[in-house]
C-alpha cells in the first residue's frame, strides 16, 4: 500500500505550498494603508452587479461581489480572490514544467520566477490579476494539447479564453499568437478537427453575455479604451514598452529567453512524459514513461510545442505595435519560464556528466537570482512598512499605487463636515459631484457613517447610475476645476481642500485639491447629463464633459 504521506510530499503538493505561501503574505500584508482608487472603483461596481461595465469586462467585479459577501468591506478581504489567482498561477506554472518533462527541481524554478508578479498582480484586487491567471491557464491547457495530442483539449482551451475575454480583451491579442502558431506549424492538422471549432464556440458562448451588453450599450467600451489608449500614449506610460518586459522579469530575464528558445528551437524527446504518474506527484529519480497519443503526434514531437514561443512572439509585436503598456504581456512570461527550467534542467545534467562543479555553481547563481527578484517584488509592492517610514519612500517613489491608497477616508469626512456647515433648507436637495472613480468609490464607501447621499459622477459606469430624483440643488464639487464649476454653476464657493493625516502628496492633494460648494445648474439636468459622460481621466474629467478645465 502505498504510503499515504507521498500525498503530502509530492511535486504538486510542493507547488500548492509555495503558492499558499503567498497568499499568506498577502493576507498579512493586504490591510495595510487603504483602498486604491482603482479599487474603489471595482468595489461600487460590485454593488451593481452586470455583465459588463465601461471600464472592463464583468468578471473582476463578480470577484468583488463574492469578497463583499464573504469579507464585508474588509480590505484583506477585498483582495484576497485576486491574491488567490495569482497563486493558482504560480501552481500553473510549476505544472506546465512538469508536463515538459521537468522534475522537481524545474518545476520549482519555474514556479518560483513567477513569484514575483504574484507579489505584485495581487497586492490590489484589480483585473491584472485575473488575466493573468487566464493566459496561464490558457497556456496549460495549449501545452497539454499538444503534449497528450488529445483534440478535446480545445473545449478546455476555448473555455479559459472565453473567461479571459470576461476579465480583459488584451485576451484577444494572446488568441492572435496561438492562432498565427497553429497556422504556421504542423498544428495546422487541427484545423479539420472538429475539436478546435467546438472550442471556438464554447469561447464565444462563455463571452456572449458581454458581447451582449456591449452591443445593448452601443460598444462602450471601445470608445473608453481609445480615451485611454490615447491618454496613455499622450503622458508617456506606453513608450517603455520593451525595456518593461525586463523590468517586469528582472534577474529571470534568461530564464524566459531559454523558454523562448525551447519552444522555437529545440527538439524535444518524444517519448518522455513528466517523470511521474503517481497521483501524489511524487517522482523515482530515473523515471520515465511513454507520452500517450497517436502515432501522427509522436513523428511531430520535435516542434509539437511551437506553437507556445509563437503565442510570445505575437502578442509581443502587436503591443509594440499597438503601443500597450508593459504589463499587458505579463501573462505571457509562466509559460517561458516553465519552458527555460525544464531546458536548463536538461543542460545541468550533461554538464554534471563532466563539470559538476560548474553544474553546481550554476545553480547556486539561479536560486540567488530568483531569491533576489522575489525580494526586490516584495520590497516595492507590498504594503510592508508604515507610511512614511524610510523605507517607504522609497517605494513610494518607484510604486505610486501606494500613494493612491492614502487619504479616501479624511476626503469623506471633510466633505460630510462641509454638509454640516449647509443651511437646513441647502442639506434637504443635496448632491455630492464627484470628478474621479477614486471620490465616487471613496463617497460610495465611506458615506453611509455620515448619512452622506451616493456620489454623482459622469466617469465611466457611475454616469449609468444618474444623478438621482428629484435632482439635487445645491452641490459639493469635488475633483472639479475652478472652471468647470464658475462656467456650470451659476454660484460657487471655496468650501475646503483635500488632505491626509499623513500629508503625503498624491493626485487628491497635488491635482484637484479644491472642494466647492455650489448653486444654480446653469442647464437643465437632462441635458447637463447627457454631455456629462467621460472616461478615466488621470487628473480631470475629459473627454465629452462640459468643459471642467
């Protein structure tokens, strides 16, 4: 019989410690400083459940949702689903090195250079990281096609691409790479399996009810991605594209070139499967079994995971191209280094064969880089020290999310001690304007403490929620230009600034300090509304607004 601790000790059990290890740290770590803007937004989305949004796919707010219901308005609990996907990418990953034949020690390797975009994807409960768990998932599912040769593989496929087009449609550009990759290798057999168009569908059924809205609400979405594309290009956060990519690998930069050119270059043995069918994940030092699969999959072995380096290559160019951020090809980099482990692997055995001291050198130089980039994430990523401390201006100077989570509380509190200050009769008709997501989510949250009405705002989904009836008469403008107010409103006064207890310098304080009290819409209602709609401005409102200054 066998020993049931093998369970415990296995190469998968491994994996799932390591990722558990990180959901740890961020459970610790999460509580720390506040609500990021973003977030804010994600969180008042949740509350409106639907099967899209301006801003993005439904997907990320569902998350939401079930940590509202779970965590309450915990923080820590607020992100923990985000933190959970970035683990199970961790696991995937360690898993795609094992179904390319790696033992123990690639799996680890791989598993480990994908910790720290783990540290860093899920830090926030954003979107970022459930994409990044889809293209993974997507790549596994892709490596374990074309490893068994198993044509049902594609409903899997199609199923994970679907989801990813729920959580961000830069899905779209990783479904470019594996279609060139089947068009331009012998995966091409699989366009005549009914199997791929079977996928296909299940891909488009799984995204249906966003194309849906999209179309009931006239492609929205297109409209705010080119607002935001345009916005990034003008401020720069496109332009580093390329140098990003190292900066987003940092010291397992050759990790991901060797995957790279595993997938594109080297021949891989076709009759080595992962060393292990044990179902505890455990591994015999010289274990070997045969891959299953036709007769036609073994005589492609040799490039039968090209299609892996091309779902790399293309989404590369088509970012370049397109100008993307950075971070959009982060879910690129598992399958890479999944790949790199197991060919580096490979090669320290032959050199053991005949330099064991080098063999051993190598890997002492692979753990300390690994070791050294999980550091460097953690450092600058995780809410580590209290605000303001040595440390923590440092990092705040190479991550801004962190001065994004600073203040939303005290913006609330001084916008419910200027209602206070309002005659009577101006607190009965009320209204609260909001400039950015950040004050809308931050209003939304906060407010019920101080018996404060919902925020109105014309940015991305909350101008769907109106402006309230009866309409409000007199208004605290927040996050608007002394512009917008004087050409909108027919009285305004300087009724207080932005602020937090830790005077730290963010987009609150630097950009749009100024908290108005305000009479007299100079348009109706319904008109003012209907030019109000803009979209993810970094400092004002843009866009189709009626000019805020």
């Amino acid at each position: 019989m066998r020993d049931s601790r093998s369970i415990w000790s296995g190469d998968v059990a491994v994996l799932i410690y390591l990722a558990v290890g990180t959901v740890v740290v961020h459970l610790l770590t999460g509580g720390r400083y506040g609500f990021h803007r973003d977030e804010l937004a994600t969180l008042d989305d949740a509350r409106h459940l639907a099967w899209g949004y301006v801003a993005y796919p439904p997907a990320t707010p569902f998350f939401g949702r079930l940590s509202l219901v779970l965590f309450g308005t915990s923080l820590a609990g607020f992100r923990f689903f985000a933190a959970l996907a970035e683990a199970a990418a961790v696991v995937l990953t360690g898993l795609m090195a094992r179904e390319l034949g790696g033992r123990r020690g690639a799996q680890m390797v791989a598993a480990v250079a994908a910790v720290p975009f783990c540290l860093a994807g899920g830090a926030l409960m954003q979107y970022v990281s459930f994409d990044y768990l889809l293209w993974v998932l997507t790549a596994y599912f892709v490596l374990r096609l074309f490893r068994s040769g198993d044509p049902h593989w594609w409903i899997a496929i199609g199923g994970a691409i679907g989801l990813g087009m729920m959580t961000k449609y830069t899905m779209l550009f990783f479904v470019a790479g594996l279609a060139v990759g089947v068009l331009l290798t012998d995966a091409r057999r699989y366009l005549k399996s009914r199997w791929l168009w079977y996928g296909a569908a299940a891909a488009l059924v799984v995204f249906l009810p966003n194309l849906a809205w999209q179309a009931r609400h006239g492609f929205v979405s297109l409209d705010f991605l080119s607002h935001i594309h345009a916005r990034d290009i003008r401020i720069g956060r496109t332009a580093g594209f390329l140098p990003d990519q190292f900066w987003l690998t940092l010291f397992a930069f050759p990790l991901w070139l060797a995957g790279l050119y595993f997938y594109l270059f080297s021949s891989v043995r076709p009759r080595l499967a992962p060393p292990s069918s044990d179902p505890a994940g455990g591994n015999r030092p010289h274990e070997a079994v045969a891959i299953p699969g036709p007769a036609h999959v073994q005589a492609h072995a040799a490039g039968r995971f090209r299609v892996l380096g091309w779902m790399y290559i293309v989404p590369l160019l088509l970012f370049v191209i397109a100008k993307g951020r950075g971070y959009y090809l982060a879910g690129a980099y598992p399958m890479l280094y999944a790949a790199g482990s197991v060919w580096g692997e490979q090669r320290l055995a032959r050199l053991d064969l005949r330099r064991r001291h080098w063999a051993s050198v190598a890997r002492v130089l692979a753990w300390a880089a690994l070791a050294a980039d999980i550091m460097i994430a953690a450092a600058v990523a995780l809410p580590l020290t209290p605000v303001n401390s040595r440390w923590w201006k440092v990092a705040n100077k190479i991550n801004d999310d962190f001065r994004e989570e600073i203040g939303w509380p005290e913006l609330v509190e001084t916008v419910a001690q200027i209602r206070d200050s309002l005659l009577a009769e101006d607190r009965a008709r009320m209204g609260i304007l909001a400039g950015n997501y950040g004050e809308a989510g931050a209003i939304n949250l906060y407010g019920a403490r101080y018996g404060l009405p919902p925020a109105i705002s014309g940015i991305n989904s909350f101008w769907q929620h109106g402006y309230g009836s009866p309409p409000p008469e007199t208004m605290i403008v927040v996050g608007m230009s002394r512009h917008f107010v004087e050409r909108n409103f027919t009285a305004c006064d300087l009724a207080g600034h932005t602020w937090n207890r830790y005077a730290v310098e963010n987009e609150e304080t630097r950009d749009h300090p100024e908290i108005y009290v305000c009479r007299g819409l100079r348009q109706s209602w319904p008109e003012f509304w209907k030019n109000f709609q803009y979209y993810g401005a970094i400092t004002r409102p843009a866009g189709r607004v009626v000019s805020t200054g």
